[in-house]
C-alpha cells in the first residue's frame, strides 16, 4: 500500500475487483485482511530469514605451508643459507675458534669444527625444539648463533601461533549468524525484495521509531506543562533506539533487489558480501538448489501462508473445507515431502566443518608425505652409502687371500705341534734365553769384571 492508501500486485488486483482469488505464497496480515479475506492456512509458519553467499575452502594436502606466505618461506631458506656459510667463515678465519686454537681448547670436551656440513646441520637443528647443540667458540660466531636462535624463536612462535587457528579458519571465523549482527557492520550490503512484505517491515518499523521520537520530544518539550514537571520529565533519556531507522536507510543506500533472482545473483557475485533478508521459503529452496548458498541465523516474524479472495465471497468456504479436508488426509505433507526432500532439482553439498570436529586429513595429509619422503631418502642414501664405501675402501693383501694362493701357503706352514711339544715349549724357551741374556766374565786388575751380553 502506498501512501494514497492504494494497494499493489495481488492485493491491488483483488482489492479492485479484477480477481477473484490470489494463490501465491501470501502471509497473512493484519491490514491486508481489512480489505481481502483470506481462508484456512494451507502452510506452517514461515518467517524471515537471511541469505548469504557461502564461502567454501578448500583442501590442501600442504594446508600447514600455506601459514606464511612463499615470500616469506623464500627469506627463512634465505637466512638459513647465508648463516651456516657465515658460521663456516668465521670459524675457519677467526684465531679463537676450535680450528685455529685447539691447543688452547684441548683439555674442553666439546670439540666441534664447524664445516658447512656442521654449520648446516647446527642452524637447520636450531629451528627445531631440539636444539643446535655445540656452540661456536668464537665470540663472532657466538654473536650469530645468538641472533639465529632469536631469529628461530620468534619464527617457531608464529608458527606455532598461528598454525590451529589457520587449519580451522573456517571454523574459527567470525561470521553473521543473524539479523543483529548484519546492523553491527557497515562492509556486508543487506537489503529486502522491492515490494515483499520483507520490506513494508523494515519501512514500517523505521517510520515508527520516527513516530515515537515524535512524541517523545513533544512530551518533553511541552510548553504547557509547568517547569517542575518539565523538569520531571528530563530526567529520561529517550528510551527507544534508532536500529530500524539506521538499518533502512543502509537498505535504501545498498539497493533493494528488484525480484528473487535478482537478489540470488547480487548473493553470488557480490565481492565484499550481500546478505538478502526474505521469506524462509524463498531461501530455504534457494539453498536446496545451490551448494553456494546458505541460510543465517533463525525465523522471525512468523506467519502462516493462506489463500486470498475478495471480501465477502463465496469460494473462500469451500476453499478452505478443501484444504482442510488436504491436511486430514496428509496430502498436503506428501506434497511438502515431494517438493522439499524429493526435489529433482536438490542439490548434495559438501558438508561443511563444524566446531566440534577435528581437522581433517585432507588439510594435514602433507605432513605423512614429509614423513614418508624422509624415510625413503634415508633409505636412498643409505644403499648408496653402503655401495660407495665398499667401492672406495681399499682391499689389504694380508687379509684378504685368493682361492689359488691358499694351497701354496698351507704348503709352507709348519707341521702341527704336539701336545708334549707344546709342554716342553715353555721349559726350552726359558733355557735358551737365560743362555741368551748369560754373562761373560773377564779378568782384570780389580777383579772379575762381567760384560754385558
């Protein structure tokens, strides 16, 4: 209704007596039945709901790389380059490093050269909770060692930090659950159909808030009352909010569709977000037919749907006796089960993670691949090892013998000694080596003298 009192659309139609009968999806209100009847409900309660794009993540075996961004993996692999090359210089070139003054460094049990193999392994341990182990002993690379494992501390907290939350992005994240949080923010558009029941709301509640100002402030700046009751009065703030008032004019700025299709679309390719607020049944179906949509938050304003007639006719009776004699025999729930849970036209969607389930291995997978790659690498280069040092180390003569030379050696061997012999050994030894170590005696003017052997 406009503000000449003249109806629009169905309302109009029957209200100037071009039609007998108004099937649609109508709500049933109280200043359309002053000029229209309506029958028997035919349909529950249906209330208003909102519409909203659904943001759908998606899946990565390497979810948990993508906490920084690559440029920042790029300078990590950086620093961790040029400081092991740093560390590796310093102690080849510094005059207090274990290198260049081991006999100072002698008596200390940690002994470490780091070469770039040593310095490698030291920063890359050092990113890890293990630890890098052995510190340089000079004070240069003890300086850098410093501001690596401070550089390593604060990038192992972001990790760490941000890692949970960014994993369950889609469950940690703020989103609009309802109507009170849309009046909250100014970067979603929201906005009602042009000409639904949806808007006459909002325009209507926006107009009332205005009223109640109205007479507020003629109450409270009435010149007829005395200054001690003006002055009673003054104590109250004004006790109604400006809500509908604001949110009806972020409506009008934002554009109200012009039909439902039009307001599916503007959900869709909205960039910065739109939020359509219309009947439950219109966004139920909308969701049932499209994985990128979905309802926010719970009905409210509910009303019934019931067919319209002209004022005083007869069909209205006989309509309702038919849907009545419909809801007694269930027909009218088959149909509503055809329609919404047998639809053609429905949709299988994807479900979606909630709060309470855990991640997923399709967002953690990557980290049984790091775990598997490591494990046949060092499987690799342990064949490999085994392979190049049989082939590197040198074979030594005295141990290793060929097939042909073990005759001719078993034919210089002495014969096996007895028993006896070896008894007899022991005694013979002795003998022949006191008779070996026996001093000669001489003569001299002093007296015997002995030699030595």
């Amino acid at each position: 209704m406009d503000n000449n009192g003249n109806w629009n659309g169905l309302m109009g139609a029957l209200a100037s007596g071009s039609a007998d009968i108004a099937l649609a999806p109508m709500s049933v209100l109280a200043e359309r039945e002053i000029y229209v009847d309506f029958t028997v409900p035919y349909y529950e309660l249906v209330g208003m709901m909102l519409l909203m794009k659904k943001k759908i993540e998606g899946h990565s075996l390497f979810k948990f790389m993508e906490v920084f961004e690559w440029q920042v993996w790029l300078c990590i692999v950086a620093a961790f380059v040029i400081t092991s090359l740093l560390l590796c210089l310093f102690d080849r070139f510094s005059p207090y490093s274990y290198s260049n003054n081991k006999e100072r460094y002698k008596d200390n049990l940690e002994k470490r050269v780091f070469s770039l193999k040593e310095s490698l392994w030291f920063c890359m341990t050092s990113l890890t909770p293990q630890g890098g182990g052995e510190a340089p002993k000079n004070i240069s690379g003890r300086i850098l060692a410093a501001t690596w494992w401070i550089f390593c501390f604060i990038i192992i907290a972001s990790y760490t930090a941000n890692l949970t939350s960014f994993l369950t992005a889609t469950i940690l994240e703020q989103r609009i659950s309802s109507l009170e949080d849309l009046t909250k923010q100014y970067k979603i558009e929201y906005a009602p159909m042009k000409g639904s029941t949806t808007e006459t709301y909002f325009r209507r509640m926006a107009e009332i808030e205005k009223q109640y100002h109205i007479i507020w402030k003629d109450m409270s700046l009435n010149e007829s009352m005395t200054p001690r009751e003006r002055a009673r009065l003054a104590i109250m703030d004004y006790p109604v909010s400006d809500k509908f008032t604001n949110m009806w004019r972020y409506m009008q700025e934002s554009g109200l569709p012009e039909d439902i299709d039009d307001a599916i679309n503007r959900v869709i390719t909205s960039v910065d977000g739109f939020a359509f607020i219309g009947e439950a049944t219109e966004i139920r179906y909308a969701e049932l037919t499209s994985c990128n949509l979905q309802s926010i938050g719970s009905e409210f304003l509910q009303k019934p749907y019931a067919i319209a007639v002209q004022t005083g006719h007869p069909l209205k009776n006989n309509i309702s006796r038919a849907i009545m004699l419909l809801l007694n025999e269930r027909r009218l729930v088959a149909l509503k089960e055809k329609w919404w849970n047998d639809n053609p036209k429905k949709e299988t969607c994807p479900e979606v993670m909630k709060e309470s389930d855990g991640i997923s291995i399709k967002n953690i997978g990557g980290v049984f691949i790091v775990i598997s790659f490591g494990i046949v690498l060092s499987s690799l280069m342990l064949t490999i090892g085994c392979f190049y040092y049989r082939r590197a180390t040198p074979v030594s003569k005295d141990v290793m013998t060929r097939k042909e030379d073990i005759p001719r050696i078993k034919e210089n061997q002495s014969p096996p000694i007895s028993r006896d012999e070896r008894d007899e050994t022991p005694e013979k030894s002795r003998q022949g080596s006191t008779r070996h170590h026996s001093c000669h005696v001489l003569p001299s003017r002093d007296g015997p003298r002995s030699l030595p052997p």
